[in-house]
C-alpha cells in the first residue's frame, strides 16, 4: 500500500513538474498584444431610420473585422446645417455623407476640405462606368474626384390603392400627364367627398427645388432654362387647392409636414423621390401602414415624355482623416457592388449599376414588390459641379418659388423675379 501511494505522489509530481515547466516555457515569449480596430467616425442622416446604411455597416464591419465605424449621425431636417457646423467646429471624422450633389456638394467641396480620390481609384483599379456621369463631383479647378455616389433617386407618382378602390376609380398609370393627374386628384376627391370622406386627392410636400425640377420635365438649367414649367405648375397646384382636391401650401407649411405624412391614408397621390418606396415597405410590414399603395413615373406635361431628373447623394473622405486607406476601404464597399446590393434589395436604387443590380430588380419585379422598369431607367444629371453662381441661384429660386407657391407674389411676379435674379447673377459673374 506504501509504494502504491508513493507512486501516485512521484506521478503528480511529475505532472506538477511537466506543467510548470511548460508555463515556464510559454512565458519566456513576448506576449501577443490584441490589434485594437481602427475606428472610423462617419457622419450620416437619420441614421435610425436608413436599415439599408445600418446592413451596409454591418456586413462591412463582418468582412472588414480590423475596422469599426461610429456613427454621428443628424436629423433629415437639421442634416447639412449640422454637417457644416460639424465641420465649422472641426470636429474629428473621416467620412461624410452629402445629400443632393446639386445643392449641398458644390459648398462643401469649395472649402477644401474633401479628400481627392483618383490615386485610390487608380490603384484599385474601380471601373467607374458604372456609375452615373461623376462630373458633378470633380474639382472645378482639378478635375479630380472628391467623392463616389451612394445611392441616386428620380421623383415617383405613389398613389394609395385603398383610396381608389373605394372611389371605384383605376390606379393612375404610367406616363400621364399632369393635366390627367389634376383630373384625376379632383374626381377622386369628389367621389370620396360623396361618400362622407375628408380625404384629399394629392398632396405636395417635395422641397422648392424639387418641385422646381419636377414642373421642369426634367433638369433645370438655373442659368438658361425657361421658367414656363414652373409656372404651369404653379397654376396647377393653385387649382387643386382651390377644389379642394389638396391641402393649402401654407397650412402643410405652418404644421412642418414632412414625406410621411402621406402615411396617413388621407391622400389619393403623392409625388416623391425613389428612397420614400424603403420607408413604405419596411413601414408597411411594421404595420405602420394600414392601406395597400403603389407608385408609378412622374407625371409630365406631353405624353410621350419622360422626367429623367435624378440627383445623387456621395460619400467623401475628408482631408484630416487619419485613416484615409481604411476609411476608402469604407467607402469603396458602400458605394461599391458590396453595398449596392444590399441598397438594392432594400427597394431602394443605388448608384453603381451591373448585371448584379439589374438581376435583383428583376427578382423584385417578378415578386410584385417592384412595378416593371421604374428602377431601370434613364437618368439625366449634371455634367459638371454647379457654380457658386449656380448653387446661389438655386437657392433664390427656391425661394422665390415658395413666395408664390404659398400665394405671397403672383406667378407673374414669381417670373418676374426670377428673371431679375439670373441677370444680376450672370452680370456679377466672373
């Protein structure tokens, strides 16, 4: 029984030995220290709200597991102001998104403050016909590109279904006119009112500029295009407030009214861009929604035209970013096929396009979730970054058009005064 015991204790002895030794052994080498990711701050709009940016980011962060992204992100309303007092404030980030290349862009990249980005393209060899003309985001003095688009948006015809069926009325289809649309909202709202209902026809909530563009046919050229669009639209709008057949431009102006408000049910029609249709979808399976909707392409004023007014929101790198690669890396993968799929399958219409793209709108189509061809269109976009000359007059416009829209000034006074405004711009023009 004593050797028997002596054995065990000589055994755990050696044991004890062997497993010392061997910590001996494994601490004598440095140890491995943990690679912390590199934090990339990206500033972004309602957030929150955008499931296609929260997937991109997330499927990035899964392939790209040396890189985390922190979101700054502000409200759609407050979004440019905040951005620019972001960058009045020098706040530290990387990269930024930019809504609305035609508005928004030209400012920022005047202060040169936007990274140039033809080196990284160069070397990783993207092949940039797949995106959209990129003129509006070069240099105006370089000609070296300052961003890549995101995502690109044309205004839609979306229409509540619920609302027809009950006025026993077909759905508005595809290339009318904005004579039919008028006609249209003022029966609709009639047979509704016949019922017992308060619902209205239409509703116009687009910002200035928008409507602009949209009463245009198309894009607007601030310093040679005629304004006879705008003023057949006005006089349009004006005639559906006076039937009744839409809400009064200053009672939606006074309550703050934003896109959503079409969630009410209470409107037949409603004009708005190609990103309102991921809001309407993921809001409709939440169970926000509770009528059936559809959309089709803007009207316009001839049959036989199309409006092909698009614009397109970027990402860019801002110059003091100390992580330049990494956050190129970011941007290469959301503005890339990577991130164009997951825009895609989100209903909502990314800027690069390939086979890859197409072959999800057809699967979308061929589900119902799509009408055939509104994503798979033609698009007309500046073929240069506007002037500070342009991108002042834009504002002017807008509002001039406001005034008249919200019966300040007549439409006469409404061209009057916008003719003034591009001759004192083009005679103080450089």
């Amino acid at each position: 029984m004593s050797n028997h015991r002596n054995l065990i204790i000589t055994i755990c002895a050696a044991v004890f030995v062997l497993v010392l030794s061997m910590i001996i052994a494994f601490s004598a080498f440095p140890a491995q220290a943990a690679v912390d990711p590199v934090v990339l701050r990206i500033v972004l709009w309602d957030y929150e709200k955008n499931i296609y940016d929260q997937r991109i980011i997330e499927a990035f962060e899964r392939d790209n597991p040396d890189i985390r992204i922190d979101v700054i992100s502000f409200p759609a309303e407050y979004y440019i102001n905040s951005l620019m007092t972001l960058m009045d404030t020098h706040m530290p980030a990387d990269i930024i998104y930019v809504n609305q290349q035609q508005t928004n862009f030209p400012p920022l990249a005047e202060r040169d403050i936007l990274l140039g980005l033809d080196d990284f393209i160069s070397a990783n060899e993207i092949d940039l016909s797949c995106y959209p003309d990129l003129g509006a985001f070069r240099d105006r003095q370089t000609g070296e590109l300052l961003a890549l688009p995101y995502r690109k948006d044309k205004l839609h015809l979306f229409y509540n279904r619920s609302l027809f069926d009950a006025a026993g009325m077909p759905y508005p289809h595809d290339g009318i006119t904005w004579y039919e649309f008028a006609s249209i909202a003022e029966e609709l709202h009639e047979r509704l009112a016949e019922q017992g209902s308060d619902d209205y026809g239409a509703l116009f909530t687009l910002n200035d500029w928008r409507l602009i563009h949209m009463f245009n046919g198309g894009y607007f050229d601030y310093l040679s295009d005629s304004a006879d669009g705008i003023y057949s639209g006005l006089l349009l709008m004006g005639g559906l407030e006076a039937s009744g057949s839409v809400p009064i431009a200053s009672d939606l102006e006074r309550l703050g009214v934003s896109q959503r408000y079409f969630e009410l049910g209470q409107f037949g029609m409603f004009v708005h861009g190609t990103w309102y249709t991921h809001y309407l979808y993921h809001d409709t399976e939440d169970g926000v929604i509770g009528f059936e909707w559809g959309f089709t392409s803007c009207p316009v004023w001839e049959k036989g035209e199309t409006n092909d007014d698009a614009w397109m929101d970027c990402l860019s790198i801002l110059k003091s970013s100390e992580h330049q690669e990494e956050a190129f890396r970011f941007v290469q993968y959301a503005t890339g096929p990577e991130g164009a799929a997951i825009m895609a399958r989100e209903h909502m219409m990314p800027a690069y396009s390939d086979d890859s793209i197409s072959g999800i709108f057809a699967m979308l189509e061929q589900a119902g979730s799509l009408p055939p061809g509104q994503f798979e269109t033609s698009f007309d976009t500046p073929s240069a970054m506007l002037s500070p000359v342009e991108s002042d007059l834009v504002a002017e416009f807008s509002s001039i058009f406001s005034e008249a829209k919200l019966d300040l000034i007549t439409g006469e006074e409404m061209i009057q005064k916008m003719h003034d405004a591009r001759a004192k711009a083009l005679d103080n023009s450089p």
